[in-house]
C-alpha cells in the first residue's frame, strides 16, 4: 500500500519541522507539475543542446534560482556558467621527429587554433606515457593540465593510441595545446603543423548557490541534467522527444530542493544547485563544472536522474549509483528511519550506471558522488522516445521522492556526517 505524503510528514521528528514550519510544504505535487510542464513542453521541444530550445531552458531554470534567493556561482553576474565547445575539422596535419617524418595517424592534435606550428623551440613541455600506465586516464591528465605539451606516447599502445582522437573531436575552447605523438623515444627535435576549421558552440550550465554558515567551503551539490534529445524520428506521428522523465524529472528536483533549503536557512554547508547541459550529447557539462571545484571541498554530490517512474520495488523506493563505493548511501538512509522510505544499492550493475551519468566526472576525482534514481533500466517503456512525457510520470510520488532527498542529507549539510571518499584506484 502506497504511504501518503502526509504519512511521511508526520513521522519525522517534530523538532525538525519546528526549525522550519514553511519547508516542509515546498514539495508538493502541484509544484512538481508545474516545473515538469514547462521544461518537458512541446514548446521547448526535447531541450536538445545547441539550439535555442535548451537556451530558452536555461534562462527558465535560472529565473526560478533567481526567484528563489540563490546566489551566482563566485558571485558572477548571472546563473549561467557558460563554457565554448570546440569542433575541428582537420584539413591537414604533418609531423617530423628528429629529422625523420611521423605518419599521420600516429599524432593527435588537441587545439583551439586553427593553424598551429610549434617546434623544439616553442616552450611546449615535453612529457611521456610509459608503457604499463593507463593511457586515456594519462592523456586526460595532460588535456586538462592547462599548459602546452608534446606528450611522447610510447609503442606498446599502438594498437590503443587512435582512441585519443575522441579527445580530438570536441573540447573546451583553451589557450593551450597538447599534441601527442606514437614513439619509441624523446625527440631531441620536432616539427609539427596542423590546418583545420574551427566550429565554436556556445553552452552553460545554470548554477545557484546557498553559502554555508559555518562550513562555507565545504560544499554539497545537488544536480541534474536539462538537456534531452530534441526532435528526432517521429513516433505514431510525435517527434519531439520531451524527456520528462529523462532528466526533467532530476531538474525539477534540484530546484525544488534549492527552495526547500532556502526556506530552511540552517544549512551549515554551502549548497550548490546545478542543472548541467550537453549529457546526452557527453557529458560535457558536468565536466566542465568538475574543473571550477576544488575536488577536496566537494563534502557529497546527489545527482538526481529519472525519478519520475515507480522503481522495481514500487512507491517509497529509490536506488543509488555506486551504492558500494562510499558511505554516503547508509548516512542518507540512517536519516530516513521511521519514515518508510528505502534507498536501495544499483540493481543493474551490469549496466554500469554509475559511470553514465554527470556524478562520474567528480566521482572519478574521490568526491562521494552518486545519482538517484528510480528508472527501470531493464524496462523503462518511455526510455528516449517520444512518449516521455508528464503523462507518464507519477508526480506525487515523485514530490515525495524528493523529499525524502531532503531528509536524508539533512546530516551532511548541516556538517554532522561526512561520507567517505571514492577510492579512485578501482574506478575506471
């Protein structure tokens, strides 16, 4: 049997609704439907990154934060945490190593410019990946160091090094340039030139924050994605992929928790309230945000995704990516005791959800960063179709799936509970 909202608010203690009696009527059904229906509308027509449907999102997303009294990110002038994509298109590329000329395909040029020379002589740092280390995990090291480098990539990954163009298809707009060569050996001389066109794409994440007290530098985050999939091929004659549960669902959340937590005003934590663009399209909003923290302040992450639908074990139920990797799942159930609600670990493992989703940038730095989530994976029917619309979801359920997100981090952001870290050796 379905336990009321009003069940649930009656079993959390009374003190915790005596520090603030207007919070706990944040969350309701009512709100979640009206937020649901404005980001999942045929107007904003499946929110795709790079149009000016998920535009108009973002300018939606950020006048609720601004309604609701957050602050910008570092006090700039707007919600909007813009960042540029870069997409090349190579027109030519020709590389010699000491004298000796280097095949195209062993050189991957990661750069903003659209012509590039450099040689022995340009003050590019010259470093290497040695056989036995991780080669993507290094490669990702010297893109994002944020200084140029000729990366001298040993032979024993010849058959691996064409994955690093992946690196080379789209990227943060930069200052800098890191170009990596196939090679047995340092060079005491190189020569390398590239010619391409470059597309810039402008993007942003919308962010608002809620400083701390007494903790202001330790940070809790609760995010999202905005972005769906746009319009695409029709479907019984509807082509506008909505995604209402994917992830307007986990947006709606983020700003009704900032609300909840404004109305509250005792967290002792900063909260910061995230909605990233571009994860359908690779994560790369919540990898750009990755790079503004300091990963050692990030205290915990929830990332919210798909909490629209019943979980497999019905109403009063979600599941935790990575549920294993840190503590952070038993502290937010420890919080809910007494109210009925269970956070369960992943039940698709095999799927691998915890590297799928924008918790996996940060989770892969130590932060304890996990996602929420109700869906289905082995038969969610609406899944990146046209037919993830409101209708499908469960709205009230939904309200009191975030509350229960509220509830549980109460210890962490009031500074009580600090979960522990992610063992970064056993991540990917």
């Amino acid at each position: 049997m379905r336990k009321s909202f009003l069940t649930i608010g009656l079993l959390i203690p009374a003190t915790f609704f005596l520090r603030a009696q207007k919070a706990p009527d944040i969350i309701n059904a009512r709100e979640v439907a009206r937020i649901e229906k404005t980001l999942a509308s045929d107007k904003l027509r499946g929110r795709r990154t790079f149009t000016p449907d998920i535009d108009e999102a973002a300018r939606f997303i950020a006048t609720e934060f601004k309604k609701t009294g957050l602050q910008t990110w570092k006090k700039g002038d707007s919600y909007l945490q813009r960042f540029t994509m870069v997409t090349p298109k190579l027109i030519s590329l020709a590389g010699m190593i000491d004298g000796q000329p280097v095949e195209q395909k062993n050189i991957t040029v990661i750069t903003s410019s659209a012509d590039l020379k450099i040689d022995q002589h340009s003050g590019y740092e010259v470093s290497t990946i040695k056989a036995g280390q991780r080669l993507f995990r290094e490669a990702i090291k010297y893109n994002q160091a944020g200084r140029n480098y000729i990366v001298i990539v040993d032979t024993s990954y010849t058959n691996n090094f064409p994955r690093l163009s992946q690196l080379a298809n789209q990227f943060f707009k930069s200052d800098y340039s890191v170009i990596f060569l196939l090679a047995s050996k340092e060079p005491t001389s190189f020569n390398i030139e590239v010619k391409q066109e470059i597309t810039e794409q402008k993007l942003a994440n919308v962010v608002g924050v809620l400083p701390g007290k007494s903790r202001k530098d330790e940070y809790v985050i609760f995010s999202a994605h905005y972005d769906h999939l746009g319009i695409g091929a029709p479907v019984n004659g509807d082509s506008i992929y909505n995604g209402a549960n994917d992830d307007a669902a986990g947006t709606t959340a983020v700003i009704m928790l900032a609300n909840y937590f404004k109305a509250r005003g005792d967290n002792e934590r900063t909260l910061i309230f995230t909605a990233f663009t571009a994860e359908e399209v690779g994560g790369f909003g919540s990898y750009y945000f990755s790079k503004q923290l300091q990963p050692g302040k990030v205290k915990a992450m929830l990332n919210i995704e798909m909490i629209g639908t019943d979980s497999k074990w019905g109403a009063n139920s979600a599941y935790i990516t990575g549920y294993e990797k840190t503590n952070l799942g038993r502290i937010l159930q420890k919080n809910l005791k007494g109210t009925g609600f269970t956070f369960y670990p992943d039940p698709y493992p095999q799927q691998q959800l915890f590297y799928r989703s924008d918790n996996a940038t940060l989770a892969r730095l130590g932060v304890p960063a996990h996602t929420i989530s109700t869906s289905k994976m082995d038969n969610e029917l609406n899944y990146h179709k046209p037919s993830d619309q409101v209708e499908t979801l469960d709205l009230k359920n939904m309200a009191m799936i975030i509350r229960s997100i509220a509830l549980s981090a109460r210890s962490i952001i009031a500074g009580a509970d600090t979960p522990s870290r992610v063992n970064t050796d056993d991540l990917k």
